[in-house]
C-alpha cells in the first residue's frame, strides 16, 4: 500500500502522487481518492513486474503456486518493514563477536540463530536476539523441531511471521515469551502423526 505523506502518497516503487484538496470534496475524500489512485498505479505496476517474471520462466507457474510465492514475499516485506534485519556483520555485533567475523553465519549454519535467506544475502531478525546478545530461548526451541522436520530458515521464518490458529490468530514471533504455548503450535502445524 502506498504511504501517505503530507498531500503527497509515497509509491513503494519510488514515485509519488500529489494532490489538493478540492473545494468540491472534503479533505478526507479526496485523500481516500489518491490513496485509491496510488494503490491502482501500484497493482499495475506488481502485475506488470509479474507478468515479466513469468515470461521469463522456462518452464509454466500454476496459478496456486505463483500465489504462494507472492504471499510468501509479502510476508518477508512485511517483516523487513516492521522489524529490523541485521545484516551478518550486524548480527556479529549483536551477539558480541566482532563484526565480520562470522559468528552469526555460523550458528545459522549449526542452526542456534535465525538467519533469512534474500536473494544473495542473509538477514537476521534482531527479535530473535535476547538484550544479553543470546537467541531467545523460544527460537532455539523451534530451530531444534525444525531441523527435525528438516525445515529451511525461511521456512521456519515465514511460520514464525504467519498466524497460526493455535495461538488465536497471532503470529508466533508476537509470542516469543510463551515457550510452551509457541512449542504447541510449531507441533500442531509440522509434526503430524500418521
């Protein structure tokens, strides 16, 4: 969705829409009108960058799978704008290695740190990271079961993101400090018994 700044609405891909308000319509009318507007130009522009990608595969996309890409992206932009990601170096910091020294891609790798994988980098949600510099015990939990399940990162990253109908509707990452009740979910949602 596009941002709204001053009488101007921010378009993710870089442009922006001014308006006035007009002497016809109310102030709030015509703010509803640009954000309308701005939202259209963004849904044409996400198609036409789409279509593109599509055309480009050698081989054809199900509709069902093109929707579970996309929904998966928008969940990881989503979480880029509402929590910080730190970079390798960064994350480094945080636990206190020095930064650049590898630690943080290192316990990603031994699977004691969540790292995302973004293209040709890996960002590390600094959520996960304890004031003390340690991985909250919650996420080291969830790590071990996913391993088990043989999981990705990202897979274990886009569950922690996504709600989960075990904790009413709340995402996992929002229940951190419940160890147990986040335990519960991961089980209910990946380890099946047949």
């Amino acid at each position: 969705m596009a941002q709204e700044t001053g009488r101007t609405w921010k378009l993710r891909g870089g442009g922006t829409i001014a308006y006035e308000p007009s002497k016809v319509a109310s102030v709030g009318a015509t703010e509803r009108i640009a954000r309308i507007v701005a939202d259209a130009i963004e849904a044409a522009e996400a198609s036409a960058s789409l279509g593109a990608a599509v055309s480009a595969l050698a081989t054809t996309a199900s509709p069902q799978s093109a929707r579970s890409v996309q929904a998966t992206e928008n969940v990881f932009r989503s979480a880029e704008q509402e929590f910080v990601m730190l970079s390798s170096g960064e994350a480094d910091a945080e636990i206190g290695s020095k930064p650049g020294a590898g630690r943080a891609r290192s316990w990603r790798r031994e699977n004691r740190a969540l790292g995302i994988e973004r293209g040709n980098k890996i960002l590390f949600p600094k959520f996960q990271f304890t004031r003390e510099g340690k991985v909250h015990e919650t996420i080291l939990l969830v790590l071990r079961k996913a391993r088990d399940q043989e999981l990705t990162q990202n897979e274990v990253a886009l569950w922690l993101l996504s709600p989960s109908a075990t904790l009413d509707g709340q995402r996992p990452v929002d229940r951190l400090n419940a160890t147990d009740e986040v335990a519960m979910a991961f089980g209910a949602a990946f380890e099946m018994e047949w």
